[in-house]
C-alpha cells in the first residue's frame, strides 16, 4: 500500500453535537419521568425505559461519528459513520473543488442529494470530487484546500 499524499478525520460539527446533546438530555428527562411516576403497569414501565435507552445509545454512537479521507497516489478512499465507505480511483477523476459547508439541513452519514451526488458527510468544510462518469462525491473534511492540491497533484 502507497503512503497516503493527504489524510484527514472529521468530526460532527458543534450544531450536530447540539443537537445529539439535547436529543439525548430529553430521552434521559423521559427515563427520570417515568421512574418518577410510575403506573400500575409493569411492561410500560419497562417499555419506557427501554426506549430511551436504546435512542440514547444511538445518539451517543453517532456523537462518535467521522468522515475518514485519504488520497493517495492511486486512489480515494472515503469513510464515514465507520460503515460506509468509497473507493475512487484516481485516473477517473475529472476535477475537485472546494465544496460549499455542510450542516444540519444536508445531514450527516451517507447522504443521497440528487444530480448524481453522494455525500459522506459530518457538516463543516468538504471537497466535491467529480469523476468522468459524471458522479460528484461530497466528502466533509477540515482541511478542503488541502485535499484538492493532494488531488490536483500527478504524484
């Protein structure tokens, strides 16, 4: 495997954090409610705190989310979410650019935006990697100027 020209990891930008924090002081808001309160019923009871556990465990999860990029000499490899990821092979790129900052209303993961773009998003500063097929791929990173050079560059 060739040494990677450019590598970067980013991070959920501050208003998905927000959100993820305030999603997940509401579900343990609803556990406290529902000890505090209890009914007769034992399996709503336990129904309850189940739920907010399991969207609290999401929320967290996604709190530890990242878009991995890494270009090197023959390829992109793309990684978001820990899950879902993407090879480009560097001969078919066509040009890259410094895209447009994401955030909430572009959401965060693997996103499918329309025109034959795909996203692999965690808001803030990406790049937009067009290749000769006519496909772009959005992919977030702090350093986008960074990585069009390292795309740019015939090494």
């Amino acid at each position: 495997m060739s040494e990677p020209l450019f590598s970067s990891t980013a991070r959920l930008t501050r208003p998905f954090q927000l959100l993820m924090g305030g999603i997940i002081a509401l579900q343990i808001g609803i556990a406290f409610l529902v000890r505090l309160f209890p009914d007769d019923d034992d399996g709503g009871i336990l129904l309850s705190l189940i739920v907010p556990g399991l969207v609290l465990l999401m929320c967290l999860s996604i709190l530890a989310a990242s878009t991995r990029l890494t270009i090197t000499p023959n390829q992109v490899k793309v990684k978001t979410f820990g899950i879902f990821s993407t090879t480009i092979n560097r001969e078919d790129i066509q040009d890259a650019w410094g895209g447009k900052p994401t955030g909430l209303g572009a959401g965060a993961g693997l996103r499918i935006m329309g025109n034959n773009t795909t996203g692999y998003l965690t808001g803030g500063p990406c790049i937009a990697i067009k290749t000769l097929n006519g496909a772009t791929t959005v992919v977030s990173t702090p350093r986008p100027e960074e990585a069009v050079t390292a795309l740019k560059s015939r090494s």
